[in-house]
C-alpha cells in the first residue's frame, strides 16, 4: 500500500517567511505547529485539551497533528538546525 501524499492546502495553518525555517504556524499565531504538537506529546495532552488550552478549533489541532505526523523529516532537521544556532 501507497503512502499517502501530504496534503498542500492547509485551512489553519500557514507558511511564513524565515531564513532556513520552512515547517507551518497556526495561523493567525506565533505558534509553530511543532511546538504545539511536541507540547501535547510531552505533556501528553489529548487534542481536545490543547485546543481548549491554546483557545484553538479542535480542526486546527488535528490539522497541526497531520502536517508534523507527514512531515517528520522535516521537523527533525529543523530542531537540529535550531540546536545549532543556539550553541
């Protein structure tokens, strides 16, 4: 079986320009939808309580949830990418 393509089109969340930083925000926020997700995992929150926690839509949630689930790659390179600028 297929893996399935990302989606492109996201209803809540969007690019912004960066330097090197290519992952989505929730729109409207100052919020990385890596953070929002590593968050819930850490924490283990379930989606229904960081929306009610971030005054989110359950939607934008779930929706942050999908891209970091199918943009793993991504994310992980960028959080060594920003290691590295810490340092």
């Amino acid at each position: 079986m297929a893996t399935p393509e990302p989606k492109t089109q996201w209803q809540y969340l969007e690019k912004r320009p960066h330097p090197w930083r290519q992952q989505l925000y929730i729109k409207g926020r100052k919020q990385r939808v890596f953070t929002l997700w590593m968050d819930m995992l850490v924490n283990e929150l379930t989606p229904e309580e960081v929306a009610e926690n971030k005054e989110l839509p359950l939607a934008a949630v779930q929706e942050a949830i999908e891209y970091c689930q199918t943009h793993q790659e991504l994310l992980h390179k960028e959080a060594a990418l920003e290691r590295r600028h810490l340092e």
